[in-house]
C-alpha cells in the first residue's frame, strides 16, 4: 500500500469530522502548551538567578578565616585574625589557574557628606577588585597600586552613595567625604550595578586601598579575607585546591588537621539557588506532562468511539480491498496527524503564553529548543501509542460483520 | 444459449459453508455449482436464510467456503488468506449494497476514487480521470463535487455503482441494491444495470429476495435451505426502461 494514499485517506478521513478532531486535539495542544510555557517559566527563573551570580563574578574564589576556637570558645570568622597579607601575597604569587587577586578589609560605618550622611561600607581592597567583582568606573578612575602603597586617603565610590551624598547634583569626583573622621578624596564612580540575587544593593559601598583602611581606618594588619579570580570558571576547583595547598603550607596545618580557612567559590551558590528553580522547574514539568498523558488518552477515547462509530465503512473499505494494515495505518495516521497538528498547535500556544508571561507579568522566561523538540517527541509518541489499540481493533474487524453493523 | 466459447468468470463446485454457532453446526451452503461466463446479468434470489447472502459472501472473496472449489476470473479462491483476497476484491470485483456505504460528507469523486486509492499501481491523475469518466457514465457527471449527505437516494446508489465501476471489474455484485429505493428510483438503477450488461456486456451478479425482478434478468438462480432450487436462463428480459416509462411521473 502506498503511503501518500493512506495519509490522503486519512486527511480525507479527518476532513470529514474537522470539530471533532480539533476536540480531540484541544489535549494535545493544551498539554503541550503547558509544557512549552511552564518550562520556559521554570528555566527562565533558573537563568535568571544564574545571570545574577555571574555578575557578582562567577569565577570568583572567596578565602575566608575558618572559625577557630580560643580558650574553648568556638569563635566567628569575622573575628579570626589569622588571614595575614602574606597570605595574600603568596597566593598571588604562588598560586595556579589564578588571574587576580585582592586582600579584603573591611568596616562599616557613616559616611558623610557636607550636612548628608548614610551608612555604608567601606572595602579596603587593590585595583584588581574590580575585575574579580566584575565592577567598572563610569567616572574618574580607580586609584593605583602606587596609591596602594602610599596608603593614599582616596576612593572610588557606589552609585548608591552617590545618590545619598551627593543630593545637589554636584560633580563628586574630587569632593572629600569623610568615613569615621577620616577624610578621603573621591576619585572615581563606579557604574551601578543594582541588587544581587540576595537582595543586597551592590551599589551601596566604597572603595579605598587595603592600606589605608588597615591602617587609618581599622588600625590592624590582618585581613579579612581575600577575593581571587580563577582564569576561568572551568579552573575554579583547580584554583581552590592550589590556594588550600598554599594556606596549608603556610598555616603549617598538618594532615588530618582541620584547616583554620575557608575557600569557597561562586560555583556551590549558583548550584544552590539551582536546585531550588530545578525542583520548581521539575514540579511545572510534571504537572504539564499529566495533561498531556490526559490529552494522550483524549485521542484514545476519540479513536475507539471514531472506530465503532465507523465499523461500516471499515467494513466498505475492506470489501473494496483495503488490507487489514491498511486500516491499521489509516487510524494510526489519523491518531498521528491529531497529536502533530495539536503539537504544532500547542508549541505556537505555548511560545506566545509564554512571552505573553514575560510580557505581562514580567517574569523572566528563557525557551530551550529542546524543549521544544521534547514535546514534539513525546506528542507524536503519544499519536502512536494511544492509537494503536484502536487502529488494531479496526483492523481485527471482519468484513462481513462490519458491514453488517447498524 | 450459446456459452461453450465465453469466459467463466465464477466457478463454483460442490461449495458447503458450515457455521459453528455455540454447539450447533448450520450448514448455510450444503454443495452449490454453477458457472457464470462473462456478460451474464444473474439475479440470485432466495428468502431470508436460504444462505443466498452465505453465498454471495463466497462469491465476493469476503469469506471462504468450508468444503468445494471456488474459481474467480480462473483463480482459485479456497486456499487464499485475508489479505490476498483483499487485494483479488479490488482488482476483480465491484459491490453495490442496498444501503448505498458512501462515506459521509466525502464528494462523489472521492468515493469514488476510494478502490484505486488501496491499489497502488494507480497514479493520482488516473485515479481522478477514471472517477470522472465513472461518474459521467452513470449519469452524474454535473454532480462529481457534490458530497454525499447533499444527494438523494438515487444519486447515492449511482455513486455507488460508479465506485463499483472504476476499477473495471471482471464482476459487479449487487446485493438488494434497489432495496431501499422508491419504486420508481428502483427502476432507474435497473435501468443503468441493463444498460451496463447490454451495452458494455458487464458480468452481473444481483442477489435479491424480490421474485419481480427475475424479469429483468437474463439468468435467474433460485437458493433454499443452501441448495440450488432451479437455475433458468430468460429469454425474455424485460426492459426497465419500459417499465420506467409506464410509471407516473412523480414530481420531481
């Protein structure tokens, strides 16, 4: 039998019954709609959270001092002073699959402007801070290792900050603020980059070299932590194990001995907010494949009811010839053109609901191709599955019975 | 009537057909023969369970006798599986049913494809030419894009004997193809079947439990309790035409 015929036969078929079809259709198209927007949400929501981190730097490395203990006292890591600018120092020479590093100190407290203040806090770091955190200078410029080195009373400030500061519009490059009485000089503004996954506003701070927070601000000469950058976000894991081999060595920590740091990357983050948008997306994903396994079952009612119904000219069609598989085929395409047309349907339905989403409501979405394909997939798999007991039911049929049927 | 030269389009020797029905065994056909040479117009006439339908089932490939020789165009049909006989069904033989079996809100044209549409030899432009030159032998060639439900009767069963045509059959069955028809209808498609038989010489089998239309045939078999009761041949076939003509004109 030839195939163009069986598939004009069962066009001709489905002509025949177009409301019909398109009710049987309707599960198809809904559930793959469903599928197409509720994983587009779900993804969406996931790349979103995921763009959020790597402006933070996602191939940022964190050293931290691990929480030590002191005459039995279990201590917070913010108070441990066991991170030393040697440490800083080693790492950058010494460390692998590292392209930048920063020692981190850190106080905060009011800044003041003329008759304006507001708190914020001030980050004693070195001019790579910026590339580590992903931050750039829209105004002025970031002061220098020489600045460094000189512990010059200079700084880069948040536009945050600027906003607080600086209410009557003028010009803060070359202004002095004050922080806890010292007096800095801005040099620079950094270009604004809004909240952070956690909520936490990524404009509100000031930037100042390490050595003149440690020493004019904090009066101290450990740090609080240092900002590394892996050369990639690949290196990351390679990096951390070549800063902790250093720390050890350094902290002279030996084996099976508790390390009194902590190295953390952006990595175990991105994977933690992950898993959450993940179990969501799955979620979504689940209650839309019900409908569609419905709609799968909608096409199965159809069919059955459509071969009864059609016992006669089953039998017609036999009696002028048709073999029992190609009845067999022709209920079978006409179960696969339903769930295809419907899966087309429902891909258009479920893209422009799913921009109607981002749209209307705002959320972010993001539709994967494969997705895409995957509904399609499991549509048409649908089509053959729930087709075939009818289709073969129909081909069973005795001639001489089906024609026969009232 | 001389038939000794002609071609035997059905052969049937010696047919039993038995029916297992729960314990009971029924014999619909207890040894039929006969031979139908080509261009025979053959009514086949028996009451309700005389196993006149058993019979045309055998001769339409739809079912396969019990015991005896069934020979189609020459071919043997006995031993044949379903699908074999399936594809003999539509390069041998045409049907007509009394209720007509078009598929609803489906064009004439397209039923009247649908034979050539299961044998693929057949390329979409033949198939579509031969529907055309079907339909326009029957009478309705200003009606090919009518679809089913938007005809009459009449005009049904003529669809009907136009897909019957199209796949030029060595044998057109009829079963009580006028059977649900008006009188004067009726005699319209007896009309149309004797003109097929006179002037295309078509081989036609019409199996009825109407005695009348005996008259119009030009062999008439007689089956009871799934024997022949008598075998005659007419030498005086009635004109249809005629009698269409006799008949008050109805309005239309």
């Amino acid at each position: 039998m030839n195939i163009v015929n069986l598939f004009k036969i069962a066009l001709r078929a489905l002509n025949g019954n177009k409301f019909r079809g398109f009710l049987t259709m309707l599960g198809i198209i809904i559930g793959v709609a469903a599928v197409i927007a509720m994983l587009a949400i779900g993804q969406g929501s996931k790349k979103s959270i995921q763009d959020q981190i790597s402006t933070m730097g996602s191939n940022m490395i964190n050293v931290r001092p691990g929480t030590g203990q002191f005459g039995g006292v279990r201590q917070s890591s913010s108070s441990m002073q066991t991170l030393k600018l040697e440490d800083y120092e080693a790492i950058e020479s010494q460390g692998e699959y590292i392209s930048a590093a920063t020692p981190e100190v850190s106080s905060s407290g009011q800044v003041i402007f003329g008759a304006n203040n507001a708190p914020t806090t001030v980050y004693g770091v070195n001019p790579s801070y910026l590339d580590i955190r992903k931050y750039t200078v829209s105004e002025g410029s970031m002061f220098t290792e020489a600045d460094v080195k000189a512990s010059t009373k200079v700084c880069v400030i948040g536009q945050t900050v600027v906003e607080n500061l600086f209410t009557n519009g003028e010009d803060p490059i070359g202004q002095t603020i004050r922080f806890n009485k010292i007096p800095m000089k801005v040099i620079g503004i950094l270009t604004s980059k809004g909240d952070n996954t956690m909520g936490m506003d990524q404009d509100d701070l000031v930037l100042a070299p390490y050595t003149t927070v440690q020493k004019r601000i904090l009066a101290i000469t450990y740090i609080h932590s240092i900002a590394v950058s892996a050369i990639s976000e690949g290196a990351t894991e390679d990096a951390i194990a070549s800063i902790e081999e250093i720390l050890r060595q350094r902290h002279k920590i030996g084996i099976g001995q508790e390390d009194d740091f902590n190295v953390r990357s952006q990595k175990e983050l991105i994977s933690m907010m992950s898993s959450t948008t993940d179990m969501m997306t799955v979620l979504l994903a689940c209650i839309a494949g019900i409908s569609l396994f419905v709609g799968g079952i909608g096409i199965m009612n159809i069919m059955y009811v459509s071969v009864t119904e059609r016992t006669r000219e089953i039998g017609l069609r036999m009696s002028i010839g048709a073999k029992g598989v190609d009845i067999l085929m022709q209920f079978l395409i006409e179960a696969i053109l339903l769930s295809v047309t419907g899966g087309i349907i429902g891909v258009i339905l479920g893209i422009s609901s799913a921009y109607v989403v981002k749209n209307v409501l705002m959320w972010p979405i993001d539709i994967q191709p494969y997705t895409i394909f995957l509904s399609f997939a499991v549509c048409s798999a649908t089509g053959i599955f729930f087709g075939w007991y009818p289709a073969k039911k129909a081909s069973d049929l005795d001639p001489i019975e089906a024609l026969r049927y009232e | 009537m001389n038939t000794g030269q002609k071609r035997e389009i059905i052969k049937v020797e010696d047919i039993k057909r038995d029916y297992v029905v729960g314990e009971e065994v029924v014999h619909a056909l207890r040894g039929v023969s006969f031979t139908i040479y080509e261009g025979e117009f053959v009514t086949i006439m028996g009451t309700s369970g005389s196993g006149k339908s058993t019979l045309l089932n055998v001769i339409g490939c739809l079912d396969t006798p019990t015991a005896g020789e069934y020979y189609l165009d020459g071919i043997s049909v006995r031993k044949m599986g379903k699908n074999e006989r399936a594809t003999l069904r539509n390069r041998k033989i045409g049907f007509i049913f009394q209720s007509y079996n078009l598929l609803a809100k489906t064009t004439a044209v397209e039923n009247v494809e649908l034979p050539l549409m299961y044998n693929p030899t057949i390329s979409a432009k033949e198939r579509h030419s031969r529907a055309i030159k079907a339909l326009t032998d029957v009478g309705l060639g200003d009606r090919l894009n009518h679809k089913s439900n938007q005809m009459s009767g009449g005009q049904q069963q003529r669809v009907a004997i136009a897909r019957a045509l199209v796949n030029e059959p060595v044998i057109i069955l009829a079963d009580e193809a006028t059977g649900n028809l008006d009188t004067r209808t009726s005699f319209e498609i007896l009309t149309l079947m004797q003109k097929l038989h006179q002037e295309e010489h078509r081989t036609i089998i019409f199996v009825t439990h109407n005695p009348e239309l005996a008259h119009f045939s030009s062999r008439n078999i007689v089956i009871s309790d799934g024997r022949i009761k008598s075998d005659t041949y007419n030498d005086e076939i009635k004109l249809a035409r005629e009698v269409l003509e006799t008949l008050p004109k109805e309005e239309a």
